[in-house]
C-alpha cells in the first residue's frame, strides 16, 4: 500500500520549503537550502522525501493561455448519459483544451475548465461533450482567484478596499 501525502508528518522546515518551491519552481537546491538555512544535502533529501510521498507532485510553468491564442476559458457543468463514463474519460483523454476536469457531487457530475481560440472552437468542444451528456457553459471573463494550495497553519490574508495592508494577517473571529 502506498502512503497518501497525508501519511508523512511535516514540520516547519517542511512547510518552509515546500512555501519555497511554489514560490519559485525554478530555484536550485542552493538557493532553496538557504531559503530553509539547511545543507544542501539535507534540502535534497527532504525534497526527495517530499516528492516520494506525494506532497510535492511536480513542476510546471505556469503559462499564459492569451499567449498562446486561447481567448476564451470557460466552464462547463456536465451531468453524463447513463453509463456514458468511457465515452468522457476518451474526451478527457484526446481534447488537450480541457485543462481541467473534475469529478463532483450533486446535480453534475464533472466540472471541467476549457481554454478555445475563439466560439467555434469552444462549440467544437462542447459539442462533442454534449453527445455524452448534458452540458451547462459559462464563459469566464476574470479569473479573481487563483493561487496555489495553501500550506496548514498558514494566517489567513485579507486584502482592505484601500489596497493598504493587504498582506497582514486577518484578524481572528472572536
């Protein structure tokens, strides 16, 4: 059986380094192992750790879809024709726009995120899903969020109408 992400205990150096690769992916050993004030030998087999236990699952770039000519992101809510879900899993597996899927609960049941050139690009897409199921389409005209997983025991950050202090740590609810 294999360890879940859960399974291994980590501590501040931990955290600490973990806040470090997401903050730069790129960094070398050096400069994380002086981000942390370890060795680097030690950095290494912390990450090393790490990685073999699933907490740290990659390292991507970041890309700009605009950049490459995807203007349009949407999302779309499907609920799947009876026993349909091969069909989807093959849709998922040749459409590279689909950039995210997700398996979900309640009346849907994926929640997929789509970048396209342009609508008939969307339409093609989502016309092939609707032949699987039933499709719900919004575009996305901001994205307001989108940061990487937070780190347990983190302070929240609440951002004021005036732009000062946002990076203060919220105050707690009494």
């Amino acid at each position: 059986m294999t360890d879940t992400p859960a399974a291994r205990p980590q501590d501040d150096v931990d955290r600490a380094l973990i806040a470090a690769v997401q903050a730069d992916g790129r960094a070398t050993l050096a400069k994380l192992a002086e981000t942390i004030r370890l060795s680097v030998s030690a950095t290494r087999s912390r990450l090393r750790s790490l990685e073999e236990h699933g907490v740290i699952r990659d390292y991507r770039a970041r890309v700009e879809p605009e950049a490459l000519g995807y203007t349009l992101r949407a999302i779309v809510r499907m609920k799947v024709h009876g026993s349909l879900y091969d069909k989807v899993a093959a849709i998922l597996d040749r459409e590279p726009q689909i950039v995210r899927c997700l398996r979900v609960t309640g009346e849907s049941c994926y929640v997929m995120e789509i970048v396209a050139t342009g609508m008939s690009d969307l339409e093609r897409i989502t016309s092939e899903l609707a032949r699987v199921g039933s499709i719900t389409t919004d575009l996305v005209y901001e994205i307001v969020v989108d940061r990487p997983t937070p780190l347990p025991g983190a302070p929240r950050r609440v951002a004021r109408a005036t732009g000062e202090g946002a990076d203060k740590p919220a105050k707690e609810a009494l």
